[in-house]
C-alpha cells in the first residue's frame, strides 16, 4: 500500500561517528528515554580521540641570500617565497580549523644541511602523526627527501609548479608513505592529504562493538590499530526485548513508514520493532563507547526467532554516520569506516555478483543507508519490505540514484593489508520480483576490468561518487597494497 510522506523531520545528530551516553545501572529497565535528538557527541561526553597532530615546514633559503648571488634557478627571481609561505600559512590555519587538527608549522624554512637535520631530531622525538612538507627552491629538495627517508612518518609533499623537474617528482611520485603534490598552489589536494593523515589518527584511536555469540574479549586490527570488542549476541537480545515502545521509537517507527515509497509486506509492528533495532543498537555503541559496530544478525532470524530483523536499525546508524557492518564481516566494516572518515560518505555493503550478457556488477543486501549523500543531503527514496532470506521483518530497499557515479572498495586486513578498488556508474536497481536476491540492490558498471567477472571480493562497501584515485592515494601513503 502506499503511504503518504510526512512533513516531520527526524532530527539526527551529525558527526564523523556519532554516539550518546548510555544508561549505566544494570538494574535500571532499558526505556531508551535517554537519546536526546540532535545532541551531539561533544555535548554529552567530549571528545574522545587524540586530536591528529603534523609537523611542517617550508624547504628554501631566505631571498636575499639568492639576490646577493644573482642566481635563482627554479622557481626563478619572480619567485617571492615568503609571500608565498604567508599565503599558504593562511590558508593551512584554516584547514587545521575545519579538520579539527593540528598542524605545526616552522615559521623559519629550512635552508641548511644543519636545519634539516634539527628537523629530523624533533620529528623523531615528538613521533607526530604526518609531515607536512613545502619546498620553494628545486636546489633544496635533497632535504625533503632526507626528511621523508630518515623519519618514515607519513608525508604529505606540495610542491607548486616550476620547482621540480621529472626525476625530482619520480623520485617520490609512487613511493610508499608519501602523497606527493606536484601542481599550482593546490591546497585543496594539502586539505585532503591532512584528511588522510587525520582518518589513520582516528582508525587508530576507534573502537568496534561487535555483536556476536562468543565470549567478552578486544582485539587490535593489525596496522590500523582499530579496536574490535566483543559483545554477546545474547545482550542484544536481552536488551531488545527489554526495549519499550517509547515516543521516541514510535516517532521513529513513523517516520519510517511516512518516507518509504511503498510498504509490501511489513506491518507496523513489524515497523516498530525494526525501531526499537535502533535504539537498542544506539545503546549498546554508547556503553561500549564504540564508534561504529558490527552484528552477525542471521542466527537471531531464523526459527526460533530470537530479534527481527536489525536492517532498518543499520540504515538509521549509517545515515547519522555510524559505520555498521553486516554478518560481523570486520573488513566491511572498516572499509566503511575509512569511507566515512575520508569522504563523509555511508557505503553500502552488499553480496557480489555480476549479469554475464550485460558485462554489469550486480550487488545486492538487505540494508543501505538512505543518505548516500552523506548526513546532511537528501536521503535516496525506498520501500519497506521484509527481509527476503528470513520472510520476514522490515527491511529497506533503498532506490540508487541512475547515472550516479560510485566507488566499490574493501579494506582487506592484515599485517600486510591490501584494499580492493574499483569504480562504475549505476545503472539501475532492478525490481523485485522477477529478480532474486536481497531487497537493497544495484547493477552498475566497472571501470576496471574488461570482464566484470575479474571482480574480487565479497561484502565490497559501494559509495557515491568515483574517489577510486584518492582511495588509491590513501594506499600509497600508508603503504596498502591496492587490488584490483
């Protein structure tokens, strides 16, 4: 049947992962009247993370040492590098502001063989999170790249146009630990470099809750440092089935049912049970001061029925910027966490296959964010059905845009970690019946490969928009192998 659209708007607080203060007496019944709409993180329990730290400098001698030689080289004696630096230094004292970070810059340029070294000294002590290094004077770019080699701290180079020649740029282009920026006053690519420096920072500093039947125990992700927590499948239970059906959750339960396009077969119990997914979610991230979570979900589906179906729940957190990860699939989870944390975009974990007549990716899930547009654009169009494995439940089939450019990644895990990269363009979602599959799908091309069936991997996040190369550059500069 259809529904009508609401005018009411479900006011979500916004921020890269969102969580709220939980209940802390075990002997308190769990009403969820605790979640304030729209209060932020920082206004319940303040930051948690480290704030991601670089030191800079500038690589050049002082002009007038070169107007008393006569003799500028590259970049030339129109060149004004101090100018330019105080440029640049406006420009970085913003991007440390939006960024939230901190970005240390030498006031002095490094122009001596001395200099550099004292730089390195420092680096070494302080062991900050990135470089970030800006040479104005081809004949002194042997000193960044004794800085690069001798800290191994992740370097952002800028290095606008008429500095280096070819070898100079090769002899950093491609090198592990290093995103090299060779092109006119581009700090926009410098804002991007630090949003790198800053996602690994706050990788590091994460933590995962993770739904499961097992017992209570925390691991570390090898190279990225993510914690993973253990939390028993069992609490979930016990905490849905103690979730009353607050305001709260039935306003949420409404504006579920008021923005679908279509409701199949949910009914509106199994519509606010599919709320009452999200809070007690919510509150397992809270108490677990976790910044994204992960369930295996399927056993809780079948018969006995334990908990319906979380999906509507999954989609909730992800449109607020919550990476939640189906099936307990760690390396999903963190690719959508990096995906977030880089680009403010939800991903869409999905089951891989492919349509062999039209060389077309087919990917299909019973969840999606709606907000494929990051948590302040529109949210896609989607219908209510029931979980297509289970029979039953309420899950969305969120509707892909057409033409919409997108991204397919998994962060593969390890001491050697590599991440699967490739891009396309939707072509459409297609119905359901007569398709098979689960209730969130997409067909979609791969720029990548030549025959769609050399796609590797399972349970890829898909994004919005082809950021395939920065995903690329993240890669290189904290040395990721990159499969394709």
């Amino acid at each position: 049947m259809k529904q009508a659209r609401s005018g009411e708007t479900f006011d979500i607080s916004r921020r890269r992962f969102l969580r709220t203060v939980g209940l802390t007496a075990a002997s308190v019944p769990l009403t969820y009247t605790w979640l304030t709409e729209g209060l932020s993180l920082a206004e319940t329990t303040g930051e948690k993370e480290g704030t991601a730290t670089v030191r800079g400098a500038f690589v050049y001698p002082p002009s007038e040492s070169l107007r008393k030689a006569g003799y500028y080289s590259w970049p030339g004696s129109t060149f004004d590098a101090e100018k330019r630096q105080q440029q640049y230094m406006e420009r970085l004292r913003m991007i440390e502001r939006d960024l939230g970070m901190r970005i240390s810059m030498d006031t002095t340029p490094l122009d001596t063989e001395a200099d550099a070294t004292r730089f390195i000294n420092d680096v070494q002590a302080s062991k900050p999170d990135g470089l970030l290094l800006i040479p104005f004077k081809k004949g002194h770019w042997p000193h960044v790249v004794r800085i690069v080699e001798e800290t191994k701290i992740p370097a952002v180079v800028l290095a606008t146009l008429g500095i280096l020649l070819v070898d100079h740029i090769n002899q950093l282009h491609r090198t592990p630990g290093v995103y090299l920026i060779n092109s006119l006053d581009n700090l926009d690519a410098v804002a991007y470099g630090m949003r790198m420096i800053r996602t690994a920072r706050r990788m590091k500093d994460s933590r995962i809750a993770n739904i499961v039947t097992g017992k209570p125990g925390e691991t570390t992700v090898p190279h990225l440092g993510t914690r993973v927590k253990v939390v028993p499948h069992a609490r979930f239970v016990d905490q849905f089935n103690s979730c009353a059906a607050t305001d709260a959750v039935k306003k949420l339960a409404r504006e579920y049912l008021h923005n679908a396009q279509n409701v199949v077969e949910p009914s509106e119990a199994d519509i606010l049970d599919a709320a009452r997914t999200y809070f007690v979610l919510k509150q397992i991230i809270a108490d677990e001061n976790a910044d994204a979570m992960m369930m295996d979900c399927l056993p809780g589906l079948a018969k006995p029925r334990k908990h319906p179906p979380p999906c509507m729940g999954f989609m909730t957190l992800r449109d607020e910027g919550i990476p939640a990860g189906c099936q307990a699939d760690l390396n999903a989870t963190l690719t959508m966490m990096l995906v977030q944390q880089l680009f403010d975009k939800p991903g869409f974990q999905q089951n891989a296959s492919m349509d062999t007549e039209k060389n077309h990716y087919f990917g299909a899930h019973c969840t999606s964010p709606s907000k494929m547009n990051g948590v302040d654009g529109p949210a896609e169009p989607y219908v209510l059905r029931s979980h297509a494995e289970a029979g039953w439940g309420c899950v969305p089939r969120v509707l892909f845009t057409p033409g919409q450019e997108v991204t397919m990644a998994l962060y593969l895990s390890g001491k050697s970690p590599q991440m699967i990269v490739y891009s396309g363009e939707i072509v459409c979602c297609p119905p359901i019946p007569p398709t098979g599959g689960c209730r969130t799908n997409i067909e979609m091309t791969i720029n990548e490969v030549d025959d769609v069936c050399d796609v590797k991997g399972m349970h890829q996040a898909i994004f919005y928009g082809n950021r395939a190369e920065d995903l690329r550059k993240f890669c290189q500069l904290y040395d990721i192998k990159v499969v394709v």
